[in-house]
C-alpha cells in the first residue's frame, strides 16, 4: 500500500504543476499577443505620420495650395 500512496502522490504532483505550468503560459501567451497588437499599432502610426509628411511635401500638394512645381523638373 505504500508504494501505490507514493505514485498516486506523485501523479498528483505532475498533474498540479502541469496544470499550473500550463496557466502561466496562456498568461504569457495574451500578454504576447498584446504586446504585438500594440507595437504593430504604434508601427502603423509611425509609419503613416511618415508618409503624410512626406506626401504633404510632394508634388500635388505644393502644386495646387503653393504653386510650386519642383517635383516635376
């Protein structure tokens, strides 16, 4: 009877710190997938903020609210 206590003991053990082990993973994994949401969304602003700065200085624009034309010589 001893021997069959110790083993059930330690399945009981294994299960547990899988079980927990297996938690603290999904904690991770959102925490993950949160931080990939936010830094493609801060990417994408960067990103944007760039080219509309940059296309605010091309050639539509200056063309027709500046009357400049230096894009096209």
């Amino acid at each position: 009877m001893k021997l069959k206590e110790t083993i059930m003991i330690a399945i009981a053990a294994l299960a547990f710190m899988l079980i927990t082990g297996i938690a603290k993973a999904e904690d991770t994994i959102d925490v993950k997938v949160k931080n990939h949401v936010v830094n493609e969304w801060n990417d994408i602003k960067e990103y944007q903020t760039k080219t509309w700065a940059e296309a605010k200085t091309k050639w539509p624009w200056n063309v027709l609210l500046k009357g400049n034309n230096d894009t096209q010589n």
